[in-house]
C-alpha cells in the first residue's frame, strides 16, 4: 500500500463527490456575489504588491505552474502587477529560465515603478497596447517563438468579442498538457446588469467566448476537477486544458 497513492485517490474521489454538490455550487456563488460588494478579491498583496485575484484561484494557478513548469506565462491584463508578481516568484521557485510577458492597453507609470523595481522583475516583461492589435499580437509571437511549454492567462477586457479574438490569436501558443486560463467566466452566472457600469454582461462575457472557442477547436476541452476543486471561482469553465498540438 503506497500512502502517497492512498491520498490522491481520496482526493480524486472527494474532488468527483464536489463536483455533484449542486447546492454548494450556488452556494459558493452566493458567497461570491456577497463579498463582492466589499471588493473582496481586491484585498490581497502578492509580495507587496496588490493581486486582484481570488486566492482560490491563486492556488489553482500555482498547482499548474509547478506541475506544467512553462518557460513562459503570457497574462493578457496587468493591473498594479500583482499577477505577475505572483507567476514569476512560482517560476523562480521552479529555477530555470521561465518568464512572465505582461499585456496591457495601459500600464500606468506608478504601476510600471513597482513592477521593474521588484526583486522579481528579472523575470518579467510587460508590452503595453491592445491584446488584439496586430504589433502587439507580432511581437508576444516572436517573444514566444523558441518557447515549447507556455501557459496563457486571459484577464483583460471580458467582453465575449475581445476574449473570443484573444483565443483565436494565442491558442497556437498554447500544447499538449499546458492551460489556457480564462478569467471572470463567472459573470455569465451572476444577475443581469449586477456591473452596470461596464460593457459586458449576460451573453456578452468571457463565457461566452469560451463555449463559442470550444465549438471552432478541438483541442481544448474544460477541466471541471479544477473548478469542483475550488468552488469558489472567477473562472467557471475558464481552465483549458490543452489535449493535443
């Protein structure tokens, strides 16, 4: 009997067993639509600096860091830099070359500061301009050019024709066993108009684009263990697992 083995089957079987909790399911979304009036996942640093992430998802991504161990992390949406901040310290963690690119319309200069002054700075770099421009698209495919193993993380703009458009143009990136992870599929969940304040909403969002991608490639499918696993996440049907090159 190998103890080692013993327990990720107990935690293969406990993960299935989530998975058929309809009712935690709602209630973890409840829990969600709760905290977000306080800006919950607006309350977390990363080594100083703020990460605007739910820590659940924090832990999925550095469960797939470690175990994938990509050369490159390309993050479509910077913010303050928490996110890269968090990718690169897991990558040093791991040794080797691994980086971080970095992809935003604007990347604002005190945010700029924290980033390039950080001890982890060495392993990133950031191109600002759109995701979905042609310069930008050329040169995050040059930087990736020599790359096998790369991860693609999209958290920019959620409307379903930018997110779609980013899939498009990065999932070549993207090969057998690496992940594809999209961001704020969760507002395809929430109640209509609960972001009045922003362009995208119900039929108009990351999941959307999503299952529109999965009807158009075949190479992705849905990894449900991750979000039955967490329960509590931004990214419902947002991890895409790579089946094949």
């Amino acid at each position: 009997m190998n103890p080692i083995e013993d327990f990720n089957t107990q935690k293969a079987e406990n993960i299935r067993e989530l998975g058929k909790d309809s009712e935690l399911k709602d209630l973890s979304l409840e829990w969600m639509l709760h905290s977000s009036q306080y800006k919950y996942s607006y309350n977390f640093n990363w080594l100083g600096v703020p990460i605007i992430q739910l820590p659940q998802d924090m832990i999925a991504l550095q469960e797939l860091i470690w175990s994938i161990k990509p050369e490159l992390i390309i993050e479509t949406g910077i913010a303050h830099g928490g996110s890269l901040i968090f990718h690169a310290s897991i990558l040093e963690l791991l040794g080797g070359n691994g980086v971080v690119l970095g992809v935003d319309i604007d990347i604002r200069k005190h945010n700029r500061r924290v980033i390039d002054e950080h001890p982890m700075s060495k392993r990133i770099r950031m191109i600002e301009g759109s995701s979905t421009s042609l310069e930008v698209v050329e040169q995050v495919h040059a930087i990736a050019n020599d790359k096998l193993l790369i991860m693609l993380i999209l958290d920019s703009n959620h409307t379903h024709e930018h997110v779609l458009k980013e899939l498009q143009l990065y999932q070549s990136l993207v090969h057998e066993k690496s992940y594809i992870i999209v961001f704020d599929t969760i507002l395809e969940d929430i109640p209509e108009n609960f972001q009045s304040d922003r362009p995208w909403n119900k039929g108009n969002n990351p999941k959307t684009a999503v299952h529109e991608f999965l009807k158009m490639n075949d190479r992705f499918v849905i990894d449900a263990d991750i979000e039955n696993k967490l329960q509590i996440t931004t990214a419902r049907h947002g991890y895409l697992r790579c089946i094949k090159d």
